[in-house]
C-alpha cells in the first residue's frame, strides 16, 4: 500500500494542470513585469523538475529525495523547505486532532456501551437523541457558536490563537507556556470533541446490542458473574473491536480532520497550509501533505490489525 501510494503522490499532482516551475516563473513576471533569464529558469526547473524530463527520471529523483527526506521548496513560502514549514504546523495539528478524537472515542465507546448494554431505558432515551443533534452539527458551526458565546460573550477563553505569544520561552517545560497552549485549546477540543463522539457512541450502542445476545455472554452470566464483568470483560470487549478500527482509520485522517476547525480559531496548524497551498497551488507542499496522510493511515492501521491480538483471541496464530 505504501508503495501504491508513493506512485499516485507522484503522479496526481503531475495530473493538475500547470506545474510548479510554470507557477514560479509566472509569479516571478508578475511581480517584476519581466520573464526569468535562462539561468533563472534552469535554477527553477532544477528545483521544481523539468516538465521535458522522462518522467521514469522524475519519479526516480523523487524517490531518491524522499529517501533524504528532502520535500522540497515550497512556493507560497519560497525559500522555506517543506519540510521546516510541516515541522512548524504539525505538532499543533497533532496536539489538537489527537486529544479531539482519543476523548470522542472515549466518551463515545464508553457511553455506547452503557446504552448498548440496557438499551431502552431512561439514560439511552436521553443520550441518543442528544447525540443524534450533534452528529448533524458541522464542527466549524459548533465553533463558531462557542466563539460566540464563550469568548465574545462570557469572555471565559480566548477566541483565536494557540498561546499567548508573550509567553516566553516557548517549551514544555515552561508550566506558563503549557497552561497558556491548554487554555487557547479548549475551545477548538470542546467543538471536535463533542461532534467527534456522537460517531463512536452509535457504534458502540448498536455492537453492544448485538453482542449481549450472544451464546458467551449468556453461559457468562449463567456462570453468575457480575454484570459489571460480564458487560466489561465479554460483550464490551468483542464490540469494541469495529471502533478500534474505525479508531486506526480516523487517526490516518486527524490532520484533514481539524482543517476547518483550525480556520475558525486560527489555529497555527496543518489547516492554514493545506488551504493556502491549494489556492495558489502550492505543489510540493500539498504532495508532502498527502504523503502524511497516507503515512499515518498506514501506521495506524497496522498498529490497529496489531491490537486486535491482544483483544480478540480467534485471531491469533493457531487458535
């Protein structure tokens, strides 16, 4: 699958109309009125690739840079690497996107599997349809909403940002700097958390449902065990296992997950890239940003098919 994936990164952006060296030579004649000279011009293309180049050549060079991890130069930002510019955004993107849907899953698995297990009572008659509102509210609407209400009404937090910038130095080990980085987050965790849950919580519920009528959780309880136990240790532990997955899948997709959420609080992260090199085309930085994605769905995912040992025994070699 990697290797599928380094092909299409290579070939899709080649797909786009125009090409990055064209995007640097037009914004260079734009700016100064006159076209690069033929030094410029070799000096682009030896940068962002010639388009008369085979391209068995191209994709060969390409993988020679990745092999160096060299992503390139990015155009918007010329001359900033790609690679300075994913290392400046990415640990907020990660901090944000992580913390949203590790708490969402929480919540929502542990909440699907109280309602699952008893379904029909007054708690699932409750929850249910509250989770159901929010599963059709868009995280960026909900934001906007707590933006509203929390910063520009109450003045509980800040409306945009990630740390005060006069908190100096900036490290985990200024308490300070922490605080301040956990305070400006609590809005945007409030909207993706909440939104985020609704998913897993409806998972849950409708395995658990399922499970609690299976032939191991009834010898379970004729056994007399107690229904903390039965519902912890048989039903929940089998139902758990489509959200573990779905859980690999989601984290491959954190980075695209919180672009929108991130333009409502201008979040430094990955989301104000993705959407500036897509407007001015921004080729290297977009490919570098897929590659990412892909990267991190494939680590996931592997280390999801990994956890299912542990927790479902039919799976393991020789059972």
């Amino acid at each position: 699958m990697f290797l599928v994936s380094l092909v299409l990164n290579f070939a899709l952006p080649r797909l786009m109309p125009n090409d990055p060296a064209q995007s640097m030579i037009r914004d260079i004649y734009e700016k100064t009125g006159q076209r690069p000279s033929e030094y410029q011009m070799s000096i682009i293309h030896n940068m962002y690739g010639d388009p008369d180049t085979p391209v068995w050549e191209q994709f060969w060079n390409y993988l020679v840079q990745l092999a160096h991890l060299d992503l390139g130069r990015s155009i918007m930002y010329y001359p900033m690497k790609v690679t300075d510019l994913i290392l400046q955004a990415l640990p907020w993107t990660v901090y944000l996107g992580l913390v949203s849907t590790l708490l969402g899953w929480l919540i929502g698995t542990y909440l699907g599997a109280r309602l699952g297990w008893k379904p029909g009572r007054l708690l699932d008659s409750i929850i249910t349809p509250f989770a159901m509102f929010f599963s059709s509210i868009p995280p960026f609407w909900l934001g906007l909403l707590a933006v509203w209400y929390l910063s520009y009404s109450k003045g509980l937090f800040p409306a945009q940002g990630a740390v005060n910038q006069r908190m100096q130095p900036a490290s985990l080990t200024n308490s300070d700097w922490v605080l301040s980085v956990l305070y400006h987050s609590v809005l945007p965790l409030i909207a993706l958390t909440v939104v985020g849950f609704t998913s897993w919580l409806f998972s849950m519920r409708n395995m658990m449902i399922t499970t609690v009528n299976e032939d191991y959780v009834h010898l379970a309880r004729a056994k007399g065990l107690s229904p903390e136990r039965v519902r912890n240790s048989y039903a929940a532990r089998n139902a758990l296992l489509p959200n573990i997955t779905g859980l690999a899948m989601s984290m491959g997709g954190i980075l695209m997950a919180v672009v929108l959420a991130e333009a409502v609080f201008i979040y430094p992260g990955l989301g104000g890239l993705i959407g500036a090199s897509t407007a001015v085309r921004d080729y290297p930085l977009m490919q570098a940003l897929l590659l990412i994605v892909i990267v991190l769905s494939l680590i996931f995912n592997f280390i999801a098919d990994s956890v299912y040992v542990l927790l479902d025994p039919r799976t393991r070699e020789g059972s």
